[in-house]
C-alpha cells in the first residue's frame, strides 16, 4: 500500500522571474523515481489539487517552479517558509533516461523548463553530453538558464551546453526554440515539455534535419484527481487512449497524434 | 462497538461507504493506495456498449466546492470490461461489485445488463439514465417518466440482479421519475447524479471545458441530494443510495437519515484519495457521539 499523500513544509518561496515562483520544500519524497514526474498540491481554499511538475529532488527535499496564472497559484506565491502542503507525490510516468543516448537535446518551452532541469541532471549525472534549448518570451522572463550552465561542473564526463531563446530577442538568439537547432551538431534523442505550437514546431523542425529522431514529450491537461481514476484527461494515441496523469505525462512523440 | 454494517436488496454490506461510479475506475488506481476490501462495496466506471474516448478535453473545471466534469462516458466497452477489467477486480476485490451500465438506446442498455447478469462478481446492476454529458440517451432516458420507465422494464426482463436506476437532479420532480421507475419493477433508486452546470473562463471568454456544459458535483451539491433523497424515501417504498457531495462521516449519517440505506462517494475521491478508508474509520465513534447503536436505525429518521 503506497501513501500518496505528504504533508511537506515550505524551506524558501521565491521570485525568480515575471510572475514565476521556485518553491523548496522539506519531506518525504521516496515516491519520487524519474525526472518529469510531477506532484498534485492541495493549496487551501480551492477545490481541486494543482498539479505542477517536479523540477529537482533528493532524499528529504523537493524543488517545483510555477507560474502564477490563476488563483491557486496565486495563493501558492503567497505562501511562506514554515508553511505546509499536503501534496500526492510522485505522479505520473516520467522521463526514460535509458532511451537518451549519448547527445540528448532537451527543450522546455516557459514554465514547461522545470521537469526538463532534472532531466539534465539525471543525464549528466550518467555522463551524457546534454544539449538544453530554453525558449521564453522576453528577458524577464528566463529562469535557470545559470543553473543548467551549472551542470558542466561535474565530475562524470558529462556535459551541459545551454542555449536560449527568446521571442522578442532581449535574451539569446531571437526567436523560437527551434531558431537554437542548427547550432547542435548531434542528437540521438530529444525531449521536450512545452506548450504545443512549440512542440509541432520542434518535431517540424527535427524532421527536417534528419528523419525518425527518437523524441519524448511531456504533455498538460487539466486533471480531476492526478492518479489515474476519473479519466478527465485523455488523449488519443497510436497506441490507443491513455490518461495523461498516469500513462504520461511523457509519451514517446512516435506514438502521438499532434 | 456501534453496528454499520447495512443491507441493499439482501446483499449484505459491512459498512454503507460506496465510491461512486466514475471517481474509482475499476478499482486498480485506489488497490494501489489502500485495501479496497474495507469498502460496503463499489460502483465501477459507467460502461457502454461500445469502448468510449469520451468528450473532447479540456473536461474538468474547478468550482467552488466543487467540480465539473465532462468526461463523457470514456470507458473500454462491455466486452472488455467482462473479459479484461471484471479479472482483474476479482484478484484484489472479493465483494460484491456494483455494474454501472449506460447505454444510447434501450436495446443497448438490455445488451449490457444482459452481459453483466452472467457475472458472479456483480451484486447489483445500477442503471445510469442520468448522464449529462452524452448527446443522444444517458439522461434523455431520466428526464422522462415513461422514458425511465421503459428503460427499467427492458433491463429487468434480462437480469435477476437486483436493478437500481441511477437519477438525474436535472429534472423539475425526481418523486414521478422514482416512482415510474418503481412501477417498472426497480429493486432500487440511486441519486443524485450531477447537476447539468457551466464554467466560462473569463479571460478568453469561452467555457472552460471543450463540451461547455458538465456535471457538476461535490460539497456544493451535498443540499440538494439530501432534498431529493429526503423526497424519494417518501415517495416508494425502496432502497436508497445517496449520491451527491458527501466528503465526511456526518455527511454518511446526514443522507442516511434523510432516507438512504447506504452512500456513493465521487468527487472527494478525486482530491482525497484515502476519503473512504477515512470515513469508514471515523464512523464508530461518530455513532457513539450520536448515540447511534445500528446504523440502519437511522435510515430516514428525518421523516418521524
Ligand atoms: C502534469 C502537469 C505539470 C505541470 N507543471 C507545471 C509547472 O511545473 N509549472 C507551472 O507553472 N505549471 C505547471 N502546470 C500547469 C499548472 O497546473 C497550472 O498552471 C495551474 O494548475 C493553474 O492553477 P491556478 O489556480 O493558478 O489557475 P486557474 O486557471 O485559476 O485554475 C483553475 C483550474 O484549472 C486548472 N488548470 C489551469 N491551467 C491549467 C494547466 N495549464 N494545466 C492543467 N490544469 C490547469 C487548475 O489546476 C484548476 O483546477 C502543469 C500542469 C500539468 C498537467
Ligand atoms: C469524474 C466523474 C465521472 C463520473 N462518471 C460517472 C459515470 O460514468 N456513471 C455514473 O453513473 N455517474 C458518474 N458520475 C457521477 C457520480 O457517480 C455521482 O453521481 C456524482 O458525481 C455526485 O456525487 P459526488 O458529489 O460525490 O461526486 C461521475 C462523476 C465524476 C465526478
């Protein structure tokens, strides 16, 4: 019998760029297996858990980024250290790591860049030589772009070269993600969590430059439970119907209809 | 010890806490979390003839209190549900079961029951007439008294199976729609279903969820299904699950004395997972509080 349910405690609540959050908490994150996954927040006052994905972790400790766009996650920014969320923990499939080969690319498009952080770092930590692409719309509004440089500092023979985007050119190379694309020379697989114009415009993209690269997407739907048992979010697969909150969040881009 | 145990149609139930069809799949999501053996029973996702995708997504929006789905019957279809998810229930479940069946016409509803009747697992067949979110059928059939009507003698004539007819809140007097189904020859009533409702978000300033209307349900709704439990105990002479917002062991003692003999949980096993296992706990002694001896003494006790 597994406790889904934790009670963790607010460590740090803090602005990081326009309207973006990055939370530390402190508890019990043993549910917690592969990158990508992600956890469903009762923040009090509302009626249905937020879920938001799982940007780092580590025994006693987990790390979420979030936008504020709604109420909830207003409440959420107005949180502080010392205050407590009961979260289910662990949800969801996550990325698999074993398909990265040696140069994955990783792409995170605004606040689809969280679950991609701990990516990288899972697959550094194996040594793999990581491209990260990070697209925002404006200056104000890159995050984290430091903390994937970080990554190069490892002792594992991996590496992380990190490239931005943004849209009006304030920050990086102007444009797209896929604007970032011709200066990687090799990719065997990638990954991407961002919204859905980014994801069509990436495989486009990829396709063009050589056919059949093995991707993996992370998706968002809106959820009732997060686990499983209301088949709120379905999506339609080569593979037949899956729920986005247990059979994914992350499907193999072979597999899916965009 | 206080006795919560209860019966539906002679099928004893060790305590009255029923998930609701719809918020527990088949039962696999929540084995996972605790023994679902501690449950009276449940009511597994509503089935079809055909296997569903459901409506278009986004399907779910938050209220207050309370939610809106408009999943739209997405489930496997009967056969797979007999040959692949009814097997798989059997190896962690080992009560009995309660079949909810939908159906688009009555032949489809007759076929569905008819297969369902051949499964020992199945203690009771409940009979969704009440489904907002499907065009054509689901709660055509329970708006209607003649419609329920029909409906109830077409899946009786196939099943020895105690027949529940699921309600829907949608209609202007559930006491006509119960008591045609009760003529029908219905062994039991369900109810509520949830309340046709609307969501729009307004800063695109379009309904939330793709098919704009949804079933609405959770707390929010708590007062109007104990209203239309507390009317249809008055109205036949027939066992009642209470459906609608309950989230608590006061809520279970609140339907039962408005007339039900035992409850369905949905929504609040969406945000707390463990809600059922929690209640069953906290009854007891709720009923010492109360000075509660056995349970099903309460059953419609508001009426005295
Ligand atoms: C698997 C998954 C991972 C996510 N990871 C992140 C993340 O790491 N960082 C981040 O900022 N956001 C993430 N999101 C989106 C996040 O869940 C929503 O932004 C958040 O729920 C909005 O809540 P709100 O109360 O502020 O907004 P409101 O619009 O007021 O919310 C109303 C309802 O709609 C739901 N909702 C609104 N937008 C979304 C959305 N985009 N996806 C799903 N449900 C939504 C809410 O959960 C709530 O039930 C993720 C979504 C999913 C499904
Ligand atoms: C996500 C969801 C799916 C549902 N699906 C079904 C269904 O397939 N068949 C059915 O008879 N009722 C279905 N219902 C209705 C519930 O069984 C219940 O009647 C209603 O939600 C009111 O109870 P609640 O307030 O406890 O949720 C569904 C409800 C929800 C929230």
């Amino acid at each position: 019998m597994i406790q889904l349910e934790e009670i963790m405690t607010i460590l740090s609540n803090e602005k990081i760029a326009a309207d973006v959050y990055k939370m530390e908490l402190s508890g019990n994150t043993e549910l917690v297996s592969m990158p990508g996954q992600f956890v469903n927040i009762k923040v009090p006052g509302f009626y249905l858990r937020r879920p938001i994905s799982i940007c780092d972790y580590e025994p006693g400790k987990l790390t979420i980024i979030y936008k504020l766009v709604g109420n909830g996650t207003d409440a959420m920014s107005k949180m502080q250290a010392g205050d407590e969320l009961n979260m289910l923990m662990g949800l969801g499939n996550g990325f698999n790591t074993e398909l990265s080969g040696e140069y994955p690319l990783l792409v995170g498009g605004g606040v689809g860049t969280p679950p991609i952080y701990g990516l990288a770092k899972r697959l550094v930590a194996q040594g793999k030589k990581v491209s990260v692409v990070l697209g925002f719309a404006s200056k104000q509004d890159v995050f984290y772009q430091e903390k994937f440089s970080e990554l190069n500092e490892n002792t594992t023979g991996g590496s992380c070269k990190v490239y931005v985007a943004t849209v009006d050119g304030s920050f990086g190379t102007k444009g797209f993600v896929t604007n970032c694309l011709d200066e990687i020379e090799e990719i065997s697989h990638y990954y991407a969590c961002g919204p859905i114009p980014m994801l069509k415009a990436l495989i486009a993209k990829l396709d063009e430059r050589q056919k059949d690269i093995p991707g993996q997407l992370s998706f968002e739907e809106r959820m009732g439970c997060g686990f499983g048992a209301c088949v709120g979010c379905s999506i339609d697969t080569k593979s037949g119907y899956k729920k986005v909150c247990k059979d994914g969040p992350v499907f193999m881009s072979s597999d899916i209809v965009i | 010890m206080p006795d919560i145990s209860t019966v539906l149609s002679g099928i004893k139930l060790d305590n009255p806490i029923i998930p609701a069809s719809g918020a527990f799949g088949f039962g696999q999501e929540f084995a996972r979390l605790y023994d679902i053996n501690v449950l009276g029973s449940f009511s597994f996702k509503g089935t079809t003839l055909e296997r569903r995708f459901g409506n278009p997504t986004p399907r779910i929006a938050e209220c207050r209190e309370g939610m809106i789905n408009s999943v739209g019957l997405a489930n496997p279809g009967i056969e797979a549900v007999i040959s692949e998810e009814l097997p798989e229930l059997k190896k962690i479940f080992h009560k009995p079961v309660i079949a909810n069946i939908s159906g688009f016409s009555i032949d489809e509803y007759k076929y569905c029951c008819e297969k369902v009747d051949k499964e020992d697992q199945v203690g009771i067949i409940e009979v969704n007439i009440s489904c907002p979110n499907v065009h054509a059928g689901g709660m055509a059939f329970g708006t209607s008294p003649d419609a329920a009507a029909e409906v109830t003698a077409a899946v009786k004539s196939v099943t020895h199976k105690p027949v529940y007819m699921k309600l829907s809140p949608n209609v202007t007097d559930i006491t006509a729609i119960a008591k045609a189904c009760a003529s029908a020859g219905a062994d039991g009533i369900s109810l509520i279903n949830t309340l046709l409702g609307m969501r729009i978000d307004i800063k695109r300033g379009k309904p939330v969820v793709a098919n704009k209307m949804g079933g609405f349900s959770g707390p929010a709704i708590f007062p109007v299904a104990v209203r239309m439990v507390y009317q249809v105990y008055e109205a036949v002479k027939l066992p009642i699950i209470g459906i609608g917002g309950i989230s608590t062991a006061e809520d279970v003692i609140e339907m039962m004395m408005a007339g039900a003999s035992a409850v369905e949980i949905g929504a609040a096993n969406l945000t707390d997972p463990y809600v059922c296992p929690k209640i069953i706990e906290a009854l007891p002694g709720l009923c010492e509080k109360l000075k509660i001896e056995k349970l099903t003494d309460i059953i419609g006790k508001a009426h005295n």
